[in-house]
C-alpha cells in the first residue's frame, strides 16, 4: 500500500510505493520503509495514523544533496561501524551529534523523535515554516545555502 513521506526540502508530502532511497544515510538503492511507530514495513497493516518520515523527493533530493555540498551523483560515504540508526554526519555548533536540521527555521534535531514532532500538524511547531507556507519561497536555510555556493535550482 502507498504510503506518505515528508519532503523537508520545500515541505510537502509525497507518495512511496514502499521503499525510498536514503542517500543521506549512505544508500545508493532504495530501502524499504518501515513504520516509526510500529517497527513493522510499511506495506504491513494500514499505517495512515503514523508518523510520516522525512525523506526528501525524488525531485528535490539532488537539491538537498547539493545544499549540503554534495555533487550531483555523489552520495555520502556510507557510515562506517553505524550499529545505530541514529549515527549520522550532522553535528551541531558545539560538535554534538544530530539526526539533522530544519530547513526552514535551522533548529537541530537530537533525534527522530524531534523530527516528528517538529514536523507533525503540517510543520505545526515550526514557526519559520508557519510564516513562511504559501509564499512559494524556498526554506530559508537553504537559500542562503544556494547563495553562499551561488548554486540556484532551476525553476
Ligand atoms: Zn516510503
Ligand atoms: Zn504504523
Ligand atoms: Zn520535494
Ligand atoms: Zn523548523
């Protein structure tokens, strides 16, 4: 069964036909989804009450990539010893390990869980994101980003 994702790169959701392809994590090839609040495949059981993980899109996943400094057709090296699934190559300012950021108001995530809620009700929690919905602009961490690398997506 299809099921939703969370495209954090412009915010809005999109549809995965049961696995996606997670190139910050290291992969090269789709992987099958699994649901955050079951711990079962998505594909198991009817899961349109759970929470929605956060990959970007198809479309916007090159543009991420390279907002974080990756060239097109280049993934991160994969994780070396990663027993958890929280290791990841984020860190904060003071060097403390993070799952990842909002693009929209640059808050650090310490782990899934924060993820999900800053990104549940639409981005509910996430005040950049509520000032900013509507305007069809890009998140705002990521323009810098484009603009410091004089990077801009086509339109
Ligand atoms: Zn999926
Ligand atoms: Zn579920
Ligand atoms: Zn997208
Ligand atoms: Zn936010």
């Amino acid at each position: 069964m299809a099921h939703l994702h969370w495209c954090d790169v412009t915010g809005h959701e999109w549809e995965c036909q049961g696995a996606a392809l997670r190139p910050l994590r290291g992969d090269t090839e789709p992987t099958p989804c699994y649901c955050i609040n079951h711990q079962t495949l998505m594909e198991d059981g009817d899961h349109s009450q759970c929470s929605i993980e956060l990959i970007a899109c198809e479309e916007h996943r090159e543009m991420q990539l390279r907002a974080m400094g990756y060239e097109p057709g280049q993934v991160p090296a994969p994780q070396i010893a990663s027993d958890t699934e929280q290791s990841s190559m984020f860190v904060d300012k003071d060097g403390n390990r993070t799952v990842g950021f909002c693009l929209w108001c640059n808050k650090d995530f310490y782990s899934m869980e924060e993820v999900v809620a800053h990104n549940a009700d639409d981005m509910a929690a996430c005040e950049a994101f509520q000032e900013l919905k509507g305007q069809q602009g890009m998140p705002p961490v990521l323009q810098a980003m484009f603009e410091q690398t004089g990077l801009l997506p086509k339109e």
